[in-house]
C-alpha cells in the first residue's frame, strides 16, 4: 500500500519482521517502508514523521545529483561506457546504420533525417548488447560464488531502480543504465539481486550476505548513486 505524509508518497511493504526500516532509494528518491505484519497505520506515519528530517536530506542529495541533458544524438553529445567518457560523432549515410567505439569518440552513423527517437531506439540497442556482453560473463561469475542462481536474466531501460528481481519466478533484471557506470557498480548489482532471491528485506541477514561476498559493497554503491543519470 501507498500512504502520503507531509507531501510525501511512502510505498508501505508489512513483512514478518520484528522492527520498522525506512528506504529512501536512488536515482529519483523513492521512499519505503518495510514494517512487521501486525503494525497499525498510524504507528507507521509517526515513525515516517519522526524521521522526516533524514528523509528530505537522502531526497535532496539524490535530486542534487548531476544528470545528462535530454539527448537529441548529434556530434558533441557526451555518453558514457563503463564509466568512461565518450563524445559522440554523427556522420549521416544513405543507407543502413552503425555504432562503433573509436579512441575517445562514439561514431554514430545513420540517415540525416532519422528522428531522435529512432537514434535513441538504435543507440539504447547497442548498449544493450554491450551490457548483456557482460552479463553473461559476470552473473555465471557471482552464480558461482554464492551459490545462488537464477532462472533468467534480462535487460530494461528503467529510471527509479538499477535492478530488480522476482524471487519466485528467480528472474533478474538489469537497468540498461548500467552500461554507463563502471563495471565495478554492475558487479554490485549483480550480487545485489542474486541475494535478493534468497533474501528478500535489506535486514540483518542481507547485510551479512552482501559483506560475506563483497566486502567493498557498500563502496561500491556509494559510487554508483554519485553516477550521472539520465532524465
């Protein structure tokens, strides 16, 4: 369920747990509440209330974060693989269509008068198979580690999580985003969601999980939530 306090929407999950835990999530500052099953709405608010304070510092230093301007894919545009800094160049054919890595530069080659949203279309493939590149040498690599393992993995472009899982179905999916930020973050994600499917809070036994398999985890998220995001 989904209460709103002083102005504020708060997505409210009751769980079997003992004590109340408040999330205020990147990229965009979504709030929520894990609370035990038999917690009254109200108890729930006060506790929202009582830490409001915190809540507006973690929503303003998220919304502080740079983001890219909105994107029209022509040459000069600044894009990002694996955290390093591209600049595009747009070179107009006649027919068919690329997109290539050269030096500092990414060349992108289509019709003069393709529109942005089918520049944009072409270009979020190609990053997709950039990501997915990586995904199926790194999931099998944290499969492995952990021992947890799951059914599918996929892709989409998402703009309020960087991953998220179904742990019943033990389906993972990867924000398209990610080929953006250092390969370090995926990582991070990756273990991220793979936990999830067995652990499905951020409690005590989460935490324990994350610091077992990646003792830099929370380094590593404190450098993904600084990464420039798109609108």
């Amino acid at each position: 369920m989904q209460i709103t306090v002083s102005g504020i929407d708060v997505l409210i999950e009751k769980k079997n747990i003992k004590n109340m835990h408040l999330y205020v999530k990147p990229p965009l500052g979504k709030v929520s509440v894990s609370a035990p099953v038999s917690i009254s709405e109200k108890s729930i608010e006060n506790f929202i209330r009582l830490n409001m304070g915190w809540i507006l510092k973690q929503k303003e230093k998220f919304l502080a974060q740079p983001r890219m301007t909105e994107r029209q894919y022509i040459s000069g545009e600044t894009y990002y693989i694996w955290g390093k800094q591209y600049f595009l160049e747009f070179n107009p054919v006649r027919t068919g269509k690329s997109f290539k890595i050269d030096g500092e530069k990414l060349i992108l080659c289509m019709k003069e008068n393709s529109s942005v949203i089918q520049r944009e279309n072409y270009v979020r493939e190609e990053y997709r198979k950039i990501l997915i590149e990586q995904l199926n040498r790194l999931i099998p690599k944290w499969e492995q580690i952990t021992g947890l393992y799951c059914e599918s993995y996929k892709t989409k472009y998402m703009t309020t999580k960087w991953g998220t899982c179904n742990s019943e179905a033990k389906r993972i999916w990867i924000n398209l985003q990610m080929a953006e930020k250092p390969l370090e973050c995926l990582e991070y994600v990756i273990l991220h969601e793979l936990v999830h499917l067995r652990i499905k809070n951020h409690g005590v036994d989460f935490i324990e999980m994350m610091e077992k398999y990646m003792p830099s985890w929370k380094e590593r998220k404190e450098l993904l939530n600084k990464q420039i995001l798109d609108n």
